[in-house]
C-alpha cells in the first residue's frame, strides 16, 4: 500500500486534480456553449436590431453568472436573503433547460424538414413561436413544481405478505429538498398531507434537506407532527450526506422519526414483517457511514416478508439477490423536468412507479419537492400511498406486479 511519502500518492493526487479541473472546465464550457445557444437563437439570429440583440444576450449571460454565485449565495446568506437571491437563478436553471430542449428540437426538424426541400419558419417567427410555448411550459412546470404534492395510491402484491397485514399502508415522502426555495410552510402543508391518509406506517426515503443544521432547523420543524401507527422511519439520500449526515440524523430523531442506518426493524410484530433501511451509496467523503445491505438484511427469518428502503434505485440491483420482498427508493425525481428523463432512463431502468424483477419489486417515487429548478413538467411530485397485499392464489408474477 503506498503511503503519502511514497512516490505513487503525489501521482494519484495529481491525477485526482488534473481530473478535477478537467470536469469542472467540461462543465462550465456546456453551460457557456448552451447560454450562447439560446442567446443565439432568441436575440442574434432574428436579427432585432440594436439595443435588444445586445441586451437580450447581456440578460441570457447574467444568468450563466447565477450558476456561479449560486452556492456563494447558499452558503454565506441567512435562509431569509439566500432564499430570495437564489430563486432567480433556480428559476433561470429550468427555463434554461425547456429552451434549450425547445431550440434543439427545432432545429433538429427544421433540418429534417429541410432535406425534403420543405422551408422552415424565418427567424423572427421561430423565436416568437418557441418563446411563447417555453413561456407556457416555465408557467406550468413553476406552479406544478411549488404546489404541495398530491396522493398516488399504488396497490402492491407480495408473495410472502402477511395476510394478517392485508392491505397495510405505508405512506412515503422523499427528495423533499427544504432548502434554498422550500420552507417551513411547505413542510407543514406536505405534513398535512401524509397525516391525512392516517397510514400504518410513514417512510422518508432521503434528501429531505438541502443545507447544514444550522440553517435549516426551524423549517423542518414541521415534520415533527407526521404520525403513524406504526412509527416515522427515515433514511439518508446523498443529498442529506453533502448537508451533513450526522448532524441531520441528529435532527430528524428529535423530530420524532427513527433513521434506519444499515438496520433493520420488526414492524407488527412476530406476525408482521421486516423493515430494513440502508445510508445512501453516492454519499461522499462527508458520510459518517454508506450502503452496507449485509448489515441490515443479514439474519432474517426467511419466512417473514422483508421491505428494504433505499434512496437510490440502483441498489435494487444488488438487493433483488438478496431475497428481499419490496423496495421503496426516490432519487430520480421521475425526470423532473420534460425531457430530462429521457436522459435519466439512460442510466436508471427504474425511473418512477412499480417494477418487478424475478420475486423481488422495487417502486420509485417521483419525490415530493424539486432539485435545483423549483419545476416540474410531465413528472408531478406525489406522496405515495403504498398499500400492501398478499399475492393472490394462482397469481403469475405479472398479475401480482399490478
């Protein structure tokens, strides 16, 4: 093993570095070439004549400086200021995006269109026409994005579920994010909602916050009044690590609620079922632990059906070996923001909702808040009202799946 005095550890930290500067400059090269595009397309190509084509570009690059201040603004404000600093650049990050993909796809029929000798629309037309629709589309992704979420009711069949538990509700909330736009008021509104559905047993399956302790202690508050029969269980997301995990599971015991840190609880007793949680896998050097699906699954009885959290679907791949029953994750935010999940699908086969790989199933909840741009668009946020059924006799495992 190379020590820091070796030769080789100089190397590796210079390669770490090298690396670093390497994305990073990929990174802000992309964000510059897609400012430049869409000022581009709105202002320069139409050809507006001065002074709109300078300070339509000028508006557009400002917010590319936003990229920037943002995490200044994130860390150095009270939530107070750094809230309504940040909610123009969050806002600009999504509007970014719906006229990039707009601008794009235009182009890309445009060009189509034009090996078939049919003429495109002139510039002026083209930038009215996608102005107006990323307009609409930024209006209608805002207001889905900040409202609180609306109930998803999922029936689940499982081989081993005790029929004793016959139609068990968990209620799941996750990739909250209370942060740089959500607060106190969201987090009570969303409480409202869960404790509405007076379920057996509520799950928050990580990324709650995103901010230190420090900052954000009084906006969680709220969710000191979520209530179940069964108990509140929380589990870290990667973005609950980068806020400071230990200081969060800290938090979230005085709200009441019971982390689940590569453990495993008995739910209902010696008649009911498992409830393991694991820590988040994409947790960074900050984490005080991460994913050990050993510790919590290990010494099982295996009769008894077994429900695994985890905030990131791709532990699916590992737990479906495992011999567990279901799996509840977030994470993915079920795209977000049209056509982001396009991109998402390219790395996660389980994007949103229920699948079914051999005996085990894992569903993914599109998230009850936002990341980054406070919007959403064809991928609405959602509280998910799991209810849980033994498989019926004779049932194939399609049938059982839905």
């Amino acid at each position: 093993m190379a020590t820091s005095d070796s030769p080789a550890a100089p190397k590796r930290s210079g390669l770490r570095v090298f690396g670093a500067t390497v994305g990073v400059g990929a990174v802000i090269s992309i964000l510059l070439a897609s400012h430049y595009y869409v000022a581009k397309r709105f202002f320069l190509d139409p050809g507006w004549g001065e002074p709109l084509a300078t300070s339509g570009t000028v508006l557009v690059m400002l917010g590319f400086v936003g990229f920037f201040a943002l995490p200044v603004i994130e860390r150095k404000l009270p939530p107070r200021w750094m809230r309504a600093l940040a909610l123009p650049t969050v806002v600009w990050m999504g509007v970014l995006w719906l006229a990039f993909s707009a601008w794009v796809i235009a182009d890309l029929a445009a060009l189509l269109l034009g090996l078939f000798g049919v003429p495109g629309p002139d510039p002026v037309t083209r930038a009215f026409a996608i102005g107006a629709l990323v307009a609409v589309a930024s209006a209608v992704a805002l207001r889905n994005g900040l409202r609180i979420p609306k109930v998803r009711r999922q029936e689940i069949r499982l081989d081993r579920w005790p029929a004793a538990l016959d139609g068990f509700r968990i209620a799941q909330i996750s990739d909250i994010h209370i942060g740089p736009v959500l607060d106190h008021r969201f987090a009570r509104g969303l409480t409202e909602r869960v404790n509405s559905l007076d379920a057996d047993l509520v799950v928050v399956t990580g990324d709650l916050v995103d901010g230190p302790v420090e900052a954000l202690r009084e906006d969680v508050e709220p969710f000191a009044a979520l209530r179940a029969r069964h108990g509140v269980y929380f589990i870290t997301g990667n973005h609950d690590v980068y806020s400071g995990d230990v200081a969060w599971v800290e938090r979230v015991r005085e709200l009441g609620m019971r982390p689940l840190r590569n453990e495993r609880v008995a739910i209902a007793g010696a008649d009911g079922f498992d409830l393991a949680g694991v820590d988040d896998h994409r947790g960074d050097w900050r984490a005080s632990s991460s994913e050990d699906l050993g510790a919590a699954l290990d010494g099982r009885d295996p009769a008894r059906a077994t429900v695994l959290l985890a905030h990131d679907p791709s532990t699916f791949k590992r737990a479906r070996g495992m011999d567990i029953d279901l799996q509840i994750s977030g994470h993915t935010h079920g795209g977000q923001l049209w056509p982001f999940h396009g991109l998402v699908r390219l790395v996660m086969p389980w994007v949103q909702g229920l699948h079914r790989e051999g005996a085990a199933q894992i569903w993914v909840s599109r998230g009850s808040g936002f990341w980054g741009p406070p919007m959403r668009l064809f991928a609405p946020s959602e509280v998910s009202e799991l209810v849980l059924r033994p498989s019926l006799p004779g049932a194939t495992a399609a049938q059982s799946a839905h």
